[in-house]
C-alpha cells in the first residue's frame, strides 16, 4: 500500500503503518495536550497505540488461521480506520473461509477475557460513557474496545468478517459468485442503513463507514465476479501479443526512448533466447532516472522473478497467480519457455468490460452489485 512504513515482521508478515496514521497520532496527541497538558497527550497516545496493538494481533489471527490451509500474508498494513491483513488469497472451501474470518474476533474475545477476568478490568455501562475520558481507568477502556472490535467486525456487510462469515454460510448452499452478490446486497443494505443513521444524528463517522461498506461490498461483488467469469476463457483471450522488449544490456535511456515510442506501460525484460528475465514499470524507470541516472542497466530497477503461465491456462488462474505473487504482470510463454506475451491487471480489467459489452470473447456476462467500474488505464 503506498504511502506506508515498515516497522517490523512477525510470523512472516510485515508490519506496516500507513502516513494517516501517525497524522492521527500527532492529532490525538495535540488535542490532548491543549485540553489536559503532557501527561495528557502521552496517556492519549499510549491509549490509541494500545488500540492498534489490539487491531494487529486481531489481523495476526487472520493471517495465522490462513497460514494452516496454506495462505500466505505477506503484510498487515495499519490505517486510521483500522488494518488490513493482504492475504494471497481467500480460501476457496467455505468452511476454512469461516475459520479464517472468525480467528480476527477470537482474538479480541481473548484479549477481552484476559482483561476483565485476570487483571480486574469491568465493562458496565460506566466503562461505555468514559470510553473517551482519560480518568476512566485504562484497562476497562481497552477492554471495551476490544468487545466493540468483535460486534463491529461481526457485521455481516463486506469488509468486516461477518460479511465474509455470511459469504461462506452462503457459499453451501449457492455457487461462490452468487454467494458473494448476496451478501454484498446485505453489505449494502447495511451501509444504507449506517448513512441514514448517521445523517439524521450528525455523526460524519457513521457516514464514512457507510461509503467505506458500501464500495467495499461492491468491490468484492466485482473481483469474485470477474474471477469466476475468468474460468471460462483462456488466458489467450486477453494477453497482449504485440509489444517490445528490452535486452539485459539496455539502459534507462533505452528504455525512456521505447516509453515515449511506444504505449506500454511496462517492458518485459527478455534474454537472447527469449526468456523473461524480469519487468520494467513505467513507475521503477522514472523513479530511477531521478536517482541513478540515465546509463544505469534496467537490469538492476526491473521487477525478478515476474510468474509465467502457458496461454492455454484459465484466465481466472492468471489473476490469481499474479495477486499471489504481488506482479505489476505475468509473462505467458510458449513450451519452450520463451516469451510470447504477456498480461497486466489493467489489460485484464479491459478485457472484462469489453467481454461485458460483448465486444469481445466468449466471456458470459456476470450480474454485479451497484455502480463500481474496475480501475482504468492511465
């Protein structure tokens, strides 16, 4: 996610915190030193870091409940609403979906018992009003908000966990697609009720949480969709045949010339037999311009390791090898491993909406739930 630090690892995750989220620091910390002086501010900061430590062993549960079906979790970004555990990928079996899902809140729910039961903290109605009063005492708050991130999370609406709980239960008894069109229908209705409520009391929050839902079912609606369209197509129909290349040899220079010549947006990197070596993006090449220069090798700023696929291959098996290996794109090559195209995440998106008007392919349309387009090139 752009604009975030990495502050450690653990379990194989990175820790990563988002610029927003230190702003909110900085915004606890100063409205506490106006209202209450120093020891204000740090008990303010002391309380929201708790908070967020709470957030990330409850994201940790997700991506240790993923990692026993073999799903990796290469990072848990923090962010002022929350964080976001990237999974590779979401089980496929709803049952270990629900596992996955509900590990998030169990953690909460130890780390509530573990407060109000071994170190004396109360949740009554007392604890609720001084929820934002410094002189409540600091482990009943934190214990508080621990039973709120269960109930919130619990919410059967898209992203929370209770939405992808409902997705799964759904998921028994219809196919995947369908399953998550229904709940993101449910997610929605829900976010309609959460706008309603929140302009009639004046709360903003509940509003943005209502958008925030809103798009987010969609969302889902529309990845899950597209995947499960993608299984009846070949890779085929939507790679890109016609495109240049860059030798080991070339330099940024070569490359910024092939940029301004042509309309790609990436250049694969290929060897005097044609195999990938890697992938140069329009963002590495003007980022390394600025800060090594011109004669620098594009062998040393391109993405390694980009994912090969043979284009017989599912669509839908394409996107998912490049979300699993975080690819700006995936080569497709012949039985000889040499390079014949390749596949970007924007030309994907094209492919659909194209498929969707019946420009192109055999793709069957897939009903989607609300206005959400996928991202457009340039």
């Amino acid at each position: 996610m752009p604009w975030s630090l990495t502050i450690g690892r653990l379990f194989g995750s990175e820790i990563r915190i988002h610029l927003t989220f230190l702003l909110l620091l900085l915004w606890i910390g100063v409205s506490a030193y106006q209202s209450g002086g120093q020891a204000a501010a740090i008990e303010g900061i002391a309380f929201i870091v708790a908070i967020f430590a709470c957030v990330v062993a409850h994201e940790l549960g997700h991506a240790l409940a993923a990692r026993r079906y073999g799903i990796a979790t290469p990072d848990i970004t923090l962010l002022p609403i929350g964080g976001v555990a990237r999974l590779e990928r979401m089980p496929e079996r709803p049952r270990e979906e629900i596992v996955v899902a509900l590990a998030g809140p169990a953690v909460n729910v130890v780390i509530a018992a573990v407060l109000f039961l071994a170190l004396g903290a109360r949740f009554d109605a007392a604890s609720i009003e001084a929820l934002d009063n410094p002189a409540a005492g600091f482990l009943a708050r934190i214990a508080t908000v621990n039973v709120f991130l269960v109930l919130f999370n619990l919410i059967p609406a898209f992203p929370m966990d209770g939405g992808r709980v409902l997705r799964a239960l759904l998921a028994m008894h219809y196919d995947r697609a369908t399953a998550t069109r229904y709940a993101a229908r449910a997610g929605q209705v829900l976010a309609f009720g959460f706008g309603f409520w929140g302009l009639t009391t004046g709360n903003v929050f509940l509003v943005f949480i209502a958008v925030f839902v809103y798009l987010a079912a969609a969302g889902e609606s529309y990845q899950v969709g597209i995947e499960d369209a993608g299984r009846t197509v070949s890779a085929s129909e939507a790679m890109i045949t016609r495109f240049e290349t860059l030798g080991p040899q070339a330099t940024l220079a070569n490359a910024a010339e092939a940029l301004i010549r042509t309309t790609q947006h990436e250049f694969p990197v290929v060897d005097g037999v044609g195999q990938l070596r890697g992938i140069l993006t329009q963002k590495s090449l003007i980022q390394a311009l600025a800060r090594t220069g011109r004669d620098t090798p594009v062998v040393e700023v391109m993405v390694r390791d980009v994912p090969t696929i043979r284009e017989n291959a599912a669509l839908s098996f394409a996107m998912n090898k490049m979300r699993e290996h975080d690819a700006p794109a995936l080569g497709v090559v012949d039985r000889d491993g040499r390079l014949v195209a390749y596949i970007t995440p924007e030309n994907i998106a094209e492919y659909m909406m194209l498929a969707k008007a019946g420009g192109v392919g055999r793709l069957r349309p897939t009903p989607q739930v609300g206005p959400f387009d996928p991202p457009r090139r340039g």
